[in-house]
C-alpha cells in the first residue's frame, strides 16, 4: 500500500502540519496563487483549486482546518467522507471536490505541501441556503370583519438571514400602523400589521423572502373581509314612456356574496316574468345589478327596490318609475294616488292645477326634475 511508505503524523494546534517523509529532491515547488475562498449552495458540489509549480516528488495534501481533518494525501482520499474526492491536472492543478455541499462543511479548507518546512494556503467555504418559508409559524389565509385589526406573519429562514418583504398581488398596500407610504406596493418585515381592515384590504397578500440566494420564495396569504351589503343608486328616478326599454341599476357591495333580487311594488319579480330581464355582474365584492323592462306599459310603472341580502344583513334601494308622456294614472305609486283623473293632460300640468301643498315631496321632486 502506496501509504505505508509514508509516515505522516499531525501536529494538532492553531496550525497543523502534515509531514510525510520524502526522496530528496533539488526542486521546490511553489503555489502559483491563493487559494479561492468559495461561497456554495447546499447541495451543490465545491471545488477547491490549488495550483503547485514544481511539484517533484512532492505531495500535495488537503486538509479540513476547523476539525483538525486530513481529507486527502496525493490522489488519497483519507477522510471516510464519501462526498470528498481529489483530483489533479498534470500533478500541477489540484482540485478537492465536496459533492452535495451540506452547513457542517462551512469553515477552512488548507492546501498543504509536504515541503521542510512545510507551506500551505487556507481558504474559506461558506455554505448558503436559498430562503424557506416555514408553514407553521407562517398566517394561513385570514377571514376578518370589518374594522377588525389583521396581522400577518412571514417565518422565513436561510443563511444568510432572508429579508422578508410584504408585497399586495393587485394593487398597492394601504396604509397600515407600520407604514404610511401609499404608493409603495411593498413594505418590509416579517409582520404585517392591518389595523382596522376596510373592504379594500381584501385581497391576496404576498410574503417574498430573499437572501440572494436563488430562488427567492414566497407566500400566497389570502385576506378575506366580511361585511353586510351597502346599495348605491344612480338613478332614483327614471322617466319613461311607453313602449320603451328601461334598465334600472343598483350596485351592490357585500362579502360574503350577497343574494340579490328586485321587486315592483313589493312584488318580487320572478327570472321568468316576461315583462323584465335580470342581470348581475359580479366583481369581487361588487354587483352591478340591473333589471331591464322589455316595454315599458301600464303594469310596469311603480316602485321598484334592489335588494341584497347576506349572513350580515341586508338592504335595498329604491328606484321610481314614472311615465313621461304617458296616462297620469299609469303612474301607481301611491303618492299620485289621490289625483283625480287627468288622463290627457301632460303630468307637469296637473302637478301645477293639483297645488304644490297636496303633493308629496316626491312629487315635488317630480316636477322639479321636470322643469330642469
Ligand atoms: C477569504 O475570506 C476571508 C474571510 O472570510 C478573508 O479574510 C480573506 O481575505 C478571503 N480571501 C480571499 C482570497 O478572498
Ligand atoms: C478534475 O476536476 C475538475 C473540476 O471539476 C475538472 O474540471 C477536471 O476535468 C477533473 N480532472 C480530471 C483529470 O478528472
Ligand atoms: C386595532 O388597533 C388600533 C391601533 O393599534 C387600536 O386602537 C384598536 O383598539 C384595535 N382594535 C381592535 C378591535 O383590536
Ligand atoms: C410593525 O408592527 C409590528 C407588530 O405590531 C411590530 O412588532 C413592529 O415593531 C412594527 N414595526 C415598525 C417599524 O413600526
Ligand atoms: C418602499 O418600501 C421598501 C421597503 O420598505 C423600500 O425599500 C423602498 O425604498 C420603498 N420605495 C419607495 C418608492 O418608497
């Protein structure tokens, strides 16, 4: 065996020294350059190079400082390592391999010569790991009120020590006790801190941790924001005459959905009543209802209410339909109720003979909506 002619013995201490005894020889070999500190990912393989002039009958050894370890003599692989190899380029080039680089193999490595005395070369592995977001200690998708204060967590590791931004999917983040910037679309740290979430919170959150380690990763943490629905109207009034085609639309927002419908006079209009067309588009928390009438004729003219209702409460909106041209007595809102028939004079002329003290604020309303 090649190693029995050599007796080698270790010198433990700040520097340690592997001396193998040697044919004389008049060269003197030399290292070309420093050793190259080497940064690796875990997993990956690490390659040491160590380049010797005149090597002769000297021997090249590597060995592992921080554990006081003799990795290699020659083409020797003396560790019981099974990830350590060596090997050499016209015994100049010397290379010390650590396949699937793991935490424990961070620290100094030496490339030695077996020279009296000897001469050597250090250089240090360092061992990243790419960022990892911990499940557990991570917010998994939050479901709040409204009002409610929210706070979302980031558990992220790797060496070096991720940074952690918060970052909305869509959008900006809003305001939040951390962080007042607006148009900043990303706030770093682990924690998020929402106080007093609003509809407009609602939304998917990214959590993104980078050490420059690639590849950055990141979590997907969905907030969800209850509340009972809210109606908005454009158009409270809605003249018409007859024969036309009307849309009457209410926008609703509210979270869990909402169910909506419509009524006429406190009558429920069915999806199959042919006199009408229901529609809704939905976005996100939004509804755009909108309830076509097909032709607008004596049985269409009246009170209508969009309403919404969910597990927090409900509402409705009103709109009124009322005949522009048409018979005053189309109108069935109770408000005209107490008019005498004036079938053939325009409603604006029997507002005026009726006297405004009769009229009911919604008239009033009527007739200056007319005049304007
Ligand atoms: C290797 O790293 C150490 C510290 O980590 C540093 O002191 C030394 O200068 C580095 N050597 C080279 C060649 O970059
Ligand atoms: C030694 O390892 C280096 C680095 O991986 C490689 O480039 C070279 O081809 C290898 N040489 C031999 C002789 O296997
Ligand atoms: C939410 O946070 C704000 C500010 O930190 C605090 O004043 C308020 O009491 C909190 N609300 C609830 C419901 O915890
Ligand atoms: C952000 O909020 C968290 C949780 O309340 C707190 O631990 C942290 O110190 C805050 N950071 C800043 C910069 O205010
Ligand atoms: C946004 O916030 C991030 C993290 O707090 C910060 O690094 C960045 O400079 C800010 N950008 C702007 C435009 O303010």
């Amino acid at each position: 065996m090649l190693l029995r002619k050599f007796l080698f013995y270790i010198h433990l201490g700040l520097v340690f020294h592997v001396v193998i005894c040697f044919k004389d020889t008049t060269e003197v070999p030399r290292f070309e350059d420093s050793l190259n500190n080497l940064t690796v990912s875990l997993g990956r393989e690490a390659v040491f190079t160590c380049v010797v002039n005149d090597l002769g009958s000297y021997r090249v050894a590597w060995l592992r400082v921080d554990t006081q370890t003799i990795l290699t003599i020659a083409t020797h692989v003396i560790t019981k390592n099974h990830r350590i190899a060596v090997n050499h380029s016209d015994r100049r080039v010397w290379f010390l391999h650590i396949h699937d680089v793991r935490q424990s193999d961070r620290g100094w490595y030496m490339c030695q010569l077996n020279t009296d005395p000897m001469k050597s070369q250090t250089a240090y592995l360092d061992v990243v790991v790419p960022p990892d977001i911990l499940d557990y200690p991570t917010s998994s998708d939050q479901v709040a009120r409204e009002g409610a204060n929210v706070t979302l967590r980031c558990a992220a590791h790797g060496v070096p020590t991720p940074i952690v931004v918060w970052r909305k999917e869509a959008g900006d983040l809003l305001p939040t006790s951390n962080f007042s910037d607006t148009h900043n679309s990303s706030v770093s740290g682990a924690v998020l801190q929402l106080t007093k979430v609003s509809r407009l919170h609602m939304g998917a959150y990214l959590c993104i941790a980078s050490n420059g380690v690639p590849p950055s990763v990141s979590k997907r943490v969905m907030l969800v924001v209850h509340f009972p629905p809210i109606m908005t109207i454009q158009n409270q009034l809605v003249g018409a005459k007859e024969s036309d085609t009307v849309h009457l639309d209410c926008h609703s927002e509210a979270f869990p959905r909402s169910i909506n419908y419509w009524t006429i006079n406190d009558q429920i209009i069915s999806q199959s009543d042919k006199r009408f067309e229901i529609s809704a588009i939905e976005r996100g928390y939004e509804v755009d209802m909108r309830l076509t009438i097909k032709k607008v004729g004596r049985t269409t003219f009246g009170t209508y209410s969009c309403i919404s209702k969910n597990s927090l409460g409900d509402t409705d909106g009103t709109i009124k339909l009322y005949s522009l041209s048409g018979k005053f007595e189309e109108m069935q809102y109770n408000e005209v109720g107490d008019f005498e028939d004036a079938s053939d004079v325009s409603e604006l002329e029997a507002l005026k003979r009726s006297g405004a003290t009769r009229l009911h604020k919604t008239i009033l309303f009527l007739a200056i909506y007319f005049v304007s």
